[in-house]
C-alpha cells in the first residue's frame, strides 16, 4: 500500500475508489434470509468487519493520495461525477523541506483554508524527491535524443533551462488555420563553446501538438545561438516560433530544449483550443 501511494505520488496520481455494491445492512434486516441465529453483537460484529475488510485498501488509496472513496453508497453516478469536478479544478501547491527530518518524510504536512473552517482541503499524503526521480531518468536515457524526448513527456515542466510557451492560431487563405508557437528560454542557463574565435551555444528542440482525438503535429529544431546575441539581450531570454497548419480541435502544446554542451533540459506546455469558422 505504501508502495503504490508513493508511486501515485510521484507521478501526480489521485485515486477516487468506487463500489459497485448496493448499501449492505446487518443481519437482523430481513430474518426469513438470516443465516446467523445468534443475533448478539459479537456476531452482528462479525460480518460488519468481514463486509468491511476488502474496502479497506479502497479507502486507503483515496485517502493517501488526496481523493475519496464512494463505498455503499448506491450512488455510483454521484460519485463519478464528483470526481470528475474535483479532479478538473484544484490547486498544485509547492512545498520545499527545510531539514533533514523534513526532507527524510518524518514530518506530516497540513493544509487550511484561512479563515474558512466550512472547507474541507483533501491532499496527499505522500510527497518525493524530485532529485531521485531526475536520478533514475538519467540513468535509463543516457542518449541525448532520450532525454530530450524525456523532458518532452515530463509530467511536470524541466527547469534545468527555464523555458515557456505560448500558442495562438491564424486562419490563412492557403494553408487553412495555422497555430503559431512561441517559444522562450533563458540564455543565462546555456553553455557556450568556444569555435573559431566564437562561443556558440546548441540547442536542440523537439516540439508536439497533440489534439483531444489523439492527433499530433510535431518539430524539431536545431538553435545556434552566438554569445554576442544573448549579451545583446542583456544575457536573457531567447525567442523564437514555429509555425503548424492544423484543423479545429483542442490542443496541448508542449516543447522541451537541450543545451548540447553542458546537457541540461527544460519543457514547457499550455493548451488551445482552434475553434469552428
């Protein structure tokens, strides 16, 4: 159980379990169907428990991973779309430990609304390393086109070089409707190597379009930045677009970068939606 709240954790799993069965009573309810004659509490006690046991890990999971369980409720409908609502609005809180003890899980954390005892805030229990999990990526994509792919696929953004992105789109009278990205990275991150009396940062790019159908559109990029460029930026961000004819749809941006010489990534992501003429 630890193991699988942990692994939730990691990857930003929340779990809303859900029973299929109708709402079970004890064994007084109906005596023409009793199979127990004993009707003392022991007894009646008993099959509470039994019922209860196999929902146990049901209700752990939901309740470690900061969601909830829909038990004997008869309500399956409810419960679905409860957790679809809760699911589609909440907050990513940020929380970094300051000691040892913290940082080795010994402390519990808890969150309150201020002010606001009529809210009841549902959170993990279970929090990670980021450090361990870049660990382990590293070790299993050793290839520079690995990990850039990697970075693209990150659950959450690479930071290694910060980067950002944002989409827009443009109807055009020979290719259609066309989304225009933007994207942006801090120069001060990179690496320069020096050619030919030059230092020159590499940069490769990989970049997706993904549509709620699972359609894609995809680039890839190669930047060569001059050192005397970013010093003209006052040592900052870098910009540059792609453009991509695509149809209606919603869409999820993402791109990630790789700093050829010194191997750091990054990764941003945001959504669009390209509606009807």
């Amino acid at each position: 159980m630890k193991r699988i709240a942990s692994e939730a954790a990691r990857v930003g799993v929340v779990i809303y379990s859900l029973g299929t069965r109708s709402n079970t009573f004890g064994p007084g309810i109906n005596v023409s169907e009793n199979g127990y004659p004993d009707f003392s509490p022991r007894t009646s006690g008993r099959e509470l428990a039994e019922s209860k046991m196999p929902q146990a890990p049901l209700e752990t999971l939901a309740a470690e991973t900061g969601g909830r369980s829909f038990l004997n409720a008869s309500a399956l409908d409810d419960g679905v779309d409860e957790a679809l609502d809760a699911s589609s609005a909440y907050y990513l809180l940020a929380w970094r430990p300051d000691t040892e003890s913290q940082a080795a899980g010994k402390s519990r954390i808890k969150v309150v609304v201020k002010d606001r005892p009529d809210l009841r805030v549902r959170m993990r229990q279970h929090f990670f390393d980021f450090r361990a999990t870049q660990a382990v990526v590293k070790t299993k994509t050793n290839a520079p086109e690995d990990e850039l792919r990697a970075a693209l696929g990150s659950l959450y953004p690479r930071r290694d070089v910060p980067a950002l992105v944002s989409a827009s789109f443009t109807n055009t009278t020979d290719k259609g409707t066309v989304l225009n990205v933007s994207m942006q990275i801090d120069g001060e991150y990179l690496g320069f190597d020096e050619s030919d009396g030059k230092q020159q940062a590499v940069v490769d790019v990989l970049g997706i379009a993904v549509d709620d159908r699972g359609q894609f559109s995809s680039f890839k990029q190669k930047l060569d930045i001059p050192r005397e460029v970013v010093i003209a930026k006052n040592g900052r961000f870098i910009k540059w677009a792609q453009a991509l004819p695509l149809p209606t749809g919603l869409y999820q941006v993402r791109f990630a970068v790789r700093d050829r010489q010194t191997g750091r990534t990054g990764s941003a992501m945001t959504w669009i939606e390209i509606p009807l003429h």
